[in-house]
C-alpha cells in the first residue's frame, strides 16, 4: 500500500493505464475484438487520454518527501511506463522484410524489418511441396529419422538466413543491425550487461561461466563430428521415443494437469490462450499480462495473463516449450504487490523462473505420470540440455558480437559450435539465423543461457526446501509466491536470488547436472540403431 495519498491517486492511475495497454496488447495480437464490452477504438481513447493524464501527474509530484517505498514505486511507474506502446502486435511489427536490404535504414527500422522476416519466411518455409513454421522445422530436426529428409529441413530454412545476413557480406542486414545495436548498448547499456549486474557478476565473468557449461557439454558428448542438420536429431531420441504420446490436442490437457499439481489452476486463473498458426501471427511463442492484479475493495482482483504461440504440431519440444510460457504465467499471477510493482521481474528471472516447471518435463518420472510413458533418463537429459547449450551457445555468440560488432557472425558461430558442439563447420551457412530474439531483441538470448544457471539453482534449492515436485506437490505455487514470486519487478533479481539461496548464484548446480550426462561412445548409426551410453 503507498504510504502517501498523494501517491495512492497517480498508482491507481497507472494501474488503469497499465491495464488499457496490455488489453490493447492483447487486441491487437488478433486474439479478441472486444474487452470488457469495449472495442479497440474504446480502449485506445481510454488509454490516450489517461497516458497524459498519468504523464502530468507523475510528473507534477514532488521530488522528495516520500517514504522510501513510494520513491521506490514512483520510479517503477516512471520505468515502465516508457515501455508502453499503446498496442501494435508483439513480435509482428508492421515493417516488411524486403526493407531490410535498404542500406539507408536506421537501427530500429532495420531491428523491425529482420523481425518481419521471422514472419514472412519463418511462418511460412517451403517444405517438400508444402509450407512448414519455424518451430515445426525445428521439431522435425528432432524427430526426422531419414537423414536425406532431415538435411532437407534444415536448409527449408535458407531463404530465412539469407533474408537475416545475406551473404554474410559486412554490410548484410544483421551486421548493420548489430553495430546499430552494439552503438545503441554503449549509451544505454546491454541486456548482457544487465543480466550481469542481475547475478553480482560483470560480463567478463558471465562469459567465464557460459564456456565453463559448454566445456562441460564438449567433454560429455564425445568427440565424434556431427553435421548441424544432424545435432538435434542424435540429442533428440528422447523426443522420437515419446513424440506419438502427445499429439497436437494433448498439449493443453498435459499442461494444464501438471500445473493443477502444482498447485495453480490455470483455468480457474482465466489465462487465455491463443495456440494456433494464423498469417501475420508472432513467429515465436510469448506470454504476458492481460490485466494486472490489484487490490479493489480488500479483495485481491488476479492478474490475467495469456499466452500466445503458433503450433501446428505436438511432441516433447513444443510440450516443453508450452510448460515454459506457463511458467511464465504463474510467475506474473503469483505477484502480490502494490500496482507500480505488478509487472515483470528482469528477463533474466523471468526466463530462468519459467524452466524451473519446465525441465521437468524431461525428467523420466514426470513423463511416466503425465504421458504414461518414459524415455531413459541419458536420453532425456540429453535431449534437456542439448537445447540448453544451444542456447548457452547463442548466449556467448551474442556476448562476443556486442563485444566486437565487426566479428563475421558465421565465422564465430563456427568456432563455437565445433569447438563445444563438435558440429561440422558451416561457415558459409547463417544457419545461427533461427532465433526471432537474435532480431528483435539483439542481446537478449543470455537470459536463456545464464538463465538456465539460475534454473538449475531454483530447482536445486526448492527440492532441497520443499522437497520433489516433478511429479506435483500443491504447496508449490503457494510456497514460491511466497518466498519467490509476490514481489514482481520490485525487487532486483540479484536481491532476490540471494535471498532465496542464502548465498550469491554459482554455475556449479548446472554443471552437476551437465555431469549426469555419461559421455557418449560413438556408434555407427543406420535407421533403428542407438547409441551406446557408457564410459
Ligand atoms: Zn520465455
């Protein structure tokens, strides 16, 4: 509760404005027409009109004689505020692909443009006489056993890398972007940087520990070459064994099972969701707020969130993926906190929280309850963390490209991946080029990577506290917004996660993981062979 009135009249003010914004988010994803019986030309006058309204008074108040806490709150308002847009359909920009070849196009303009091109080509990949998404050729990488298919998927994706970096001329359309984004982090900072300062660390030592974990995957995974097209396949056989368990219309019924174990009924919390393919749509699954929680009348009114994502198949990656949107969703309607603090917390917690429910959906005994069946646990794991050193992989790709923007991205992406991944050199192909991140929010992938240090660290500590829960446990929603979740953006990740571990965040939990991995013994392959675990 704010301690001044003064402050409790612009608070509620920026509660009703927050809201106007992400409904008009929520409008414009194409999701629904009318919210609360108004339409979008009603929520835009809404919001235009109480925007200003909000600006004068935040701007009006006094600039000192408040309670901490409602400076603390002031300044939150202040922050967040910049980031509304008043509508405009997350990752799905009105800018048009062909503009990213312009060589006159400004930083922003150009981010926007790479955007459209995940739209335009990602949506849309031709494919054996059809056209597939970007997520589904990523699943069928998994999943493809006939390797001629398999290397066919993955150069579907060609006309996407070369929309993205062209030739990997010096002036292609991702190297302008990079150097405008690399000039850009010099004056206002880097989502490295803050991620960084978000564990106590700076991105020195965060690059430290993102080569630490993919040494850990390079010893663990022998030391056959693999061609790229194959990587996902030879780590994904846990993906082929339980694919036919979850169809496309299982997804929903799965998540939602699991996350009632855990204490949160996704349902009962009216989260909307919006699973299907449809032109024009983001190219990437997201989730965020409909409406924010807040008190009214003593009663405490929910957050509303939804989630968005275009699938057009099932299977354990997409499943996996589907738990992680909903982590994020439990994660916002757990906050209980006063308006200026009812929004995220950094990306970095944010995208860590999300796996913390969502790896295990690769842990055997989460898949005996909830598909009936399990892959062995080496298989899992190796599927798990295949996808997270990619990420990791991604990380310190975009770390040492914001470091030295004039680096040849394709040359870079090479030396990670054959050193750490054992993967072919490619280095005429942008084959990095399949992440919607990489474009719209250059710098952004190391919330997944340092993310999944953090991830590992919460799923350690809560077993520890709490006790298992990959097959359920119901105080586990209750007990994390307690300890973890209820303060929103209030407090700084770093604050919080040594609050909650009692010690500053180590990498060592996830190299323990890492380390359950037994190195593979190459094996020659063939259709129905497996490889072979042992040392
Ligand atoms: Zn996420």
């Amino acid at each position: 509760m704010p301690d001044s009135k003064k402050v409790s009249a612009v608070e509620y003010l920026y509660a009703e404005v927050s809201d106007a914004n992400t409904i008009l988010g929520t409008i414009d994803s194409g999701l629904l027409s009318t919210y609360q019986g108004k339409d979008r030309a009603g929520w835009q006058q809404f919001y235009r009109k109480n925007r200003a309204q909000l600006a004068k008074e935040l701007e009006s108040l006094p600039a000192s004689g408040f309670s901490d806490e409602d400076t603390r709150a002031i300044a939150a308002m202040r922050k967040q505020m910049k980031a509304f847009t008043g509508g405009g359909a997350l990752f799905s920009p009105a800018a048009k692909c062909q503009d990213a070849a312009r060589k006159d196009l400004a930083y922003p303009a150009l981010k926007s443009a790479l955007v459209a091109c995940f739209v335009e080509i990602g949506n849309s990949l031709s494919f054996e006489g059809g056209k597939i998404n970007r997520v589904s050729a990523l699943d069928l990488l998994h999943e493809t056993s006939d390797p001629a298919r398999r290397k066919a998927v993955f150069f579907a994706f060609v006309p996407l890398w070369k929309a993205i970096n062209g030739n990997n001329e010096p002036d292609s359309p991702y190297r302008r972007m990079i150097a405008g984004a690399a000039a850009a982090a010099a004056r206002n900072g880097s989502e490295i940087e803050n991620a960084a300062r978000d564990v106590g660390q700076n991105p020195a030592e965060v690059e430290r520990w993102l080569v630490q974990i993919l040494d850990a995957w390079r010893e663990a995974s022998g030391n056959a070459m693999i061609e790229p097209w194959d990587f996902r396949f030879q780590a994904g056989e846990a993906d082929r064994l339980l694919g036919s368990y979850i169809p496309r219309e299982a997804l929903q019924p799965i998540n939602q099972r699991y996350y009632r174990d855990l204490g949160a009924d996704l349902q009962q919390m009216g989260t909307l969701y919006d699973l299907s393919p449809r032109p024009g749509k983001a190219a990437l699954a997201y989730t965020e707020f409909v409406t924010h929680g807040r008190m009214v009348n003593g009663v405490w009114k929910p957050t509303v969130a939804r989630v968005s994502a275009p699938y057009e198949r099932g299977g354990l990656f997409v499943l996996n993926e589907l738990v992680h949107e909903n982590g994020h969703v439990v994660n916002i309607t757990a906050i209980r906190n006063r308006p200026a603090f009812v929004d995220w917390p950094s990306d970095l917690f944010a995208e860590a929280f999300a796996d913390v429910p969502a790896w295990s959906t690769y842990e055997p005994v989460w898949q005996r309850r909830y598909l009936g069946h399990e892959a062995p646990e080496q298989l899992s794991l190796r599927a798990l963390y295949s996808v997270v050193v990619l990420d990791v992989a991604w990380s310190l790709f975009e770390l040492r490209m914001f470091r030295a923007p004039h680096t040849d991205p394709n040359a870079l992406w090479t030396e990670i991946t054959s050193h750490y991944l054992h993967i072919v050199p490619h280095p005429e192909l942008s084959w990095w080029a399949v992440r919607v991140q990489l474009a719209d929010l250059p710098g952004y992938m190391v919330n997944y990577g340092l993310g999944a240090i953090l991830t590992a660290e919460m799923r350690q500590h809560i077993s520890e506290a709490l006790g298992a829960f990959d097959t359920g446990d119901p105080r586990w929603y209750g007990w994390l917004s307690e300890h973890l979740l209820r303060y929103g953006s209030e407090r700084d990740t770093r604050t919080l996660m040594e609050e909650f571990l009692g010690r500053p965040v180590s990498p060592r939990p996830l190299l323990e993981q890492i380390h359950r991995l037994q190195p593979v013994v190459p094996h020659t392959g063939g259709p129905g062979s497996r490889p072979v675990f042992g040392r």
